[in-house]
C-alpha cells in the first residue's frame, strides 16, 4: 500500500514538468492535421510554419497558467505576524560575576616601529 502511495505521490509531483513534453509529443504526433487544420498560417506555404505558430501559442499559454498558479500560491500564504507588547521599563542588571571580578590581562598600546627609511636596492648578480 505504501509503495503504491509512494508511485501516485511521485506521479502527481512529477507530472507538471512533463506537461510541456506533454505539448510537444502531441505536435509532432499530429503534426499534419495541426498544419492543415490549426495552423495560422495554412494559406501561406511559403513560410514553412508547419503548425509551429500554433506550437509556440500552447506553450505560451501553458507558461502563462504556471505563472498564474504560482502568484496565486504566493498570495494565498500565510503570514507569520510578529508583535511585542510595549515595556514599560527597562533597566540593566549588573552581573554579580562582574561586580567581584577585575580583568585578567591588560592592554598595553605597542609601540609604532617605522619601516626602514632607507630601502637598499636588490643585489645585482
């Protein structure tokens, strides 16, 4: 049971990148009926169109629809609102760790050593 649940999962998740293909094998299965029938262009032989404008017409408005579904799923989110309420005082406490404890090291400024003023020039071989 699971397995078949597995199949019909993968399936369905799968089956939206295939609706394209889906497109194409059809046009190129039916390709003389779309050209003689369907196709925009059947009075004008000389462009060679062979029902490609009725082709680029399907994906289009499949790529249209996918669009359309997406900004839908993207509008129909949830959304996840945050507020806090208003403090009406706010102090530091001072950490008794802290209070008792000094410094373990201390910063001492180092000293500034200028670079060599004189730069000696490579050796000559």
């Amino acid at each position: 049971m699971r397995v078949a649940l597995l199949y019909i999962w993968l399936f369905v998740t799968i089956l939206p990148t295939f609706s394209q293909w889906g497109t194409i094998a059809y046009y190129h299965i039916n390709k003389d009926y779309i050209a003689r029938v369907l196709c925009e262009n059947r009075d004008r032989p000389q462009l060679h169109c062979n029902g490609q404008c009725y082709l680029a017409k399907k994906l289009k408005a499949q790529e249209e629809k996918k669009d359309q579904q997406t900004s839908e799923q993207v509008r129909n989110l949830p959304t996840l609102h945050l507020f806090s309420s208003p403090l009406v005082a706010f102090e530091f406490l001072a950490s008794p760790f802290l209070i008792h404890s000094q410094a373990a090291f201390q910063y001492q400024l180092a000293a500034y050593l200028a670079p060599l003023a004189v730069v000696s020039p490579p050796p000559c071989a």
